[in-house]
C-alpha cells in the first residue's frame, strides 16, 4: 500500500525530521537513507516499521540538522586550526608563490569549528520519539488508503455476486437442453430417430439403445453442470467479504481467496457449453483480476 509521512521534531540539540514513503509491493522491503553518523539508530528504526508494517517498498529518511548557537558551539578547534598552521609553512617553504588560506576557507574547513557533543542516547531517544509519531501518521496514510481499497474490492464482490445470481438458474436449463439435443443428433446418427430405417442389428433392441444414448448424454451433462463451482464460487465471494470487514493483516488471507475464486471461474468457463456461461465466466475473470491486483497492496 502506498502511505507518506513527516515529521519535524524540535530538540535540545538540533531538529530531528524522518520521513516515510511506501509503494505497492507484495512483501516488506525497508530502505533507509540517513547520514553516517545517524547509521547506529537504523535497527532500532527498523524494529518500530516492521511492528507496524507487514508489505510495501518503504522508505525512511532520517536527518538531524544541529542548531547553531552561541558560546561554545561557535569555539575555534585550535588543534586543528594548529595543525593547519604548520601545514601552510610546509607548503609556503616549498611553494614560496602559494596564496596562503583565507579567514572564509579556514572557517569552512571541517573540523574548525566546534560544534556541541550530543550524547548518543539523547539523540536515539529523540528520534525514537519522532519515530513514533511518524508512524502514526503513516499508518493513518495507508490506513484512510485502505479503507478506499476496501470499498472497491466489495463494489467487485457485489458483481461476482449478482452474476452468480444471474447465471444460476441458467445451468439446469442448459445441460437439459444440450442433452435433448444430443440425444436427437445420435439417434439421427444411428438412423433409429423417426421412421428411418433401423442400422442396428437384430439382437439389439431399440430400448436398449435409447437407454445406451440417455446414460451417455446423462454422464456427459454431468460434466458439463457448472452448479457445484457456482455454489462453492458464492461461498467463496461470502468468506471474502468476511475477511474484508473482519479487518486487520487480510492480505495473505485474500491472496489465497483470489487463487479459489480464478479456480472455479476458470472451471466454470471450460465446462461451459452455452454463450452465456462462457461470458460469464470472462466476466467473473476480468472482476477477480481487478481485486488480485489491489488485494497484493493490502495488508
């Protein structure tokens, strides 16, 4: 599920901002971009996503921007400033034309300036509190997301479900009439229909090949009945909506729920034998496709 937050915490020692961003993604997969000196929080930040947090490409991005006061914060390094010195000497005496540094690139040079020492714990228990309200924020993101996924996957239910209404009291109609039909065509087959003249031989009555022709047409109607995948297809479609309104980590349950659904409307369009249960049963694909690529999102 996609989800974005930030926030800026205000501490003794500086400003704190973390943000988080997800993308769809069927497995949990955390990346971090922080500074180095900020490297020893990432598994205390992880530990608090991956509490809350069980799909999505998620990005955290951690910052500590030190404030810049007066007083010791602003005291010249004089061992680096030192140790400067006698390096320019060095290069003077060898380089007698060189420019030496200027106040501005002396200032600049890393080390120079004194900045505060923050102690490590002070700044994990900062960001550990900033974290926390991030992640508030971030899982009401997803969850106000999933709460839209939700009404669209029921919208889906709500079609399955009326054409499964629809199509129900078509199957028996169907099979009777395919096997009427198919009963016509073989005795039309074997010349035993109307008053054509019989091809059986003399042994064999015309009972007894009627009774041979319906057991046939019978088993085949059989295969061809589509009534047990349309029920368990609704029972299907009724759990599935259970799982939505039951609420909570329903994405692997519904991952599964997608795999029954496309099984029976696949069974039930290559045991179709009319138009109507074959558009059915594309239309049922198209409408559980629809719900397989939203329910990867959810958690």
């Amino acid at each position: 599920m996609t989800g974005y937050a930030v926030v800026t915490r205000e501490t003794a020692g500086g400003t704190v901002t973390i943000e988080l961003k997800s993308v769809n993604s069927r497995f949990l997969d955390l990346q971090f971009r922080m500074n180095d000196d900020l490297r020893a929080l990432e598994q205390g930040l992880r530990e608090a996503i991956m509490a809350r947090i069980t799909r999505g490409k998620v990005e955290c991005r951690v910052s500590f921007g030190r404030k810049v006061a007066s007083g010791a914060a602003q005291a010249l390094n004089g061992a680096v400033l030192g140790a400067l010195a006698q390096l320019q000497e060095q290069v003077l005496g060898h380089f007698g034309n060189a420019a030496p540094l200027s106040v501005n690139e002396l200032l600049r040079w890393p080390g120079v300036i004194e900045e505060a020492q923050i102690g490590q714990e002070s700044l994990q228990a900062d960001v550990t509190l900033a974290m926390q309200d991030t992640m508030a924020a971030f899982v009401d993101s997803r969850t106000r997301e999933g709460a839209a996924l939700q009404a669209m996957l029921e919208s889906r239910i709500d079609d399955l479900q009326t054409l499964v209404a629809e199509i129900t009291p078509l199957v028996p109609q169907v099979v009777a009439q395919f096997q009427q039909k198919a009963i016509e065509r073989m005795l039309t087959a074997l010349g035993v229909a109307g008053t054509a003249p019989g091809v059986l031989p003399t042994t064999v009555s015309r009972d007894d090949v009627l009774d041979r022709i319906r057991q046939e047409v019978t088993l085949y109607g059989i295969r061809i009945d589509v009534s047990e995948e349309l029920t368990r297809l609704g029972a299907h479609l009724a759990e599935t909506r259970h799982v939505l309104k039951k609420g909570g980590q329903v994405g692997k349950r519904l991952d599964f729920m997608m795999q029954e659904l496309n099984r029976e409307a696949n069974t039930i369009g290559s045991k179709a034998s009319a138009k109507e249960l074959s558009d059915a049963s594309m239309a049922m694909k198209l409408l559980i496709e629809q719900m397989r690529e939203q329910v990867q999102n959810l958690e």
